[in-house]
C-alpha cells in the first residue's frame, strides 16, 4: 500500500440490548483483546447504514435498527494503522448476540458502566 492521501471511512454501532450496551472483545490487532464497540471499514458501493448492519451482524450477529447518529470521530491517531474517519451509529439489537469472526467474545454492560474501549 502507497502512501495514503486521504483518510479511510469506517463505522461504529453503539447497540442497546435490554437496557445494555452490547461490546465485542477484539480477536485481533490492533488492540487484540481490548472491548471495543462493533464496526469496521466501509466497503466500495455501501452506505454507512448498511455497513454498520453489515458488522454489527459479522462480529455480533445482531441485526440492528438504527434509530440515530452519535457522532463523528476524525482524529488521525485514533486508529494506529492509519488514519480513519468514523460514522458512528445508535441501533437497537434484535435477536440473540453471538460473537463473529472478528470478535472473541460479545459483552453486554451497563450503560452507566460502560468500561475503556479501543479507538
């Protein structure tokens, strides 16, 4: 990969389930091992809604309904391998979680406790 010019769009999903927030412990680096809110890269010829439907079901196998924004996080050193710009999503969780290939396991916490997270 060249240098970049320009930064990398992704997404994240704030998901409520019950009363909970629904976390997911990352399988891999960066940050292996770390809690981190569902998400990942937006591929060419999606729209951010249906990324972040398409990663909270790969790595927390929820279908989600989006029912607002939360913010956008743009901060170059926010993610270590590049810089990334971020649409991040409130949904709600349908059906049972279950880890996916990306997580190793799937967390739900308090929203009043919600502990440090990756990125």
């Amino acid at each position: 990969m060249g240098i970049q010019k320009t930064p990398l769009l992704t997404v994240d999903v704030v998901i409520l389930c019950e009363g909970s927030i629904l976390l997911i412990r990352r399988r891999n680096p960066p940050f292996q091992g770390m809690l981190a809110l569902p998400g990942g890269f937006v591929e060419i010829g999606e729209t951010t809604e249906q990324a972040a439907a398409r990663e909270a079901l790969e790595e927390a196998g929820m279908d989600i309904r989006i029912t607002g924004l939360v913010g956008v996080y743009s901060d170059p050193a926010r993610d270590p391998r590049r810089h990334t710009v971020s649409v991040c999503y409130l949904a709600r969780g349908m059906g049972t979680p279950a880890a996916g290939s990306d997580a190793k396991s799937v967390e739900l916490f308090n929203i009043e406790r919600v502990p440090d997270l990756a990125f």
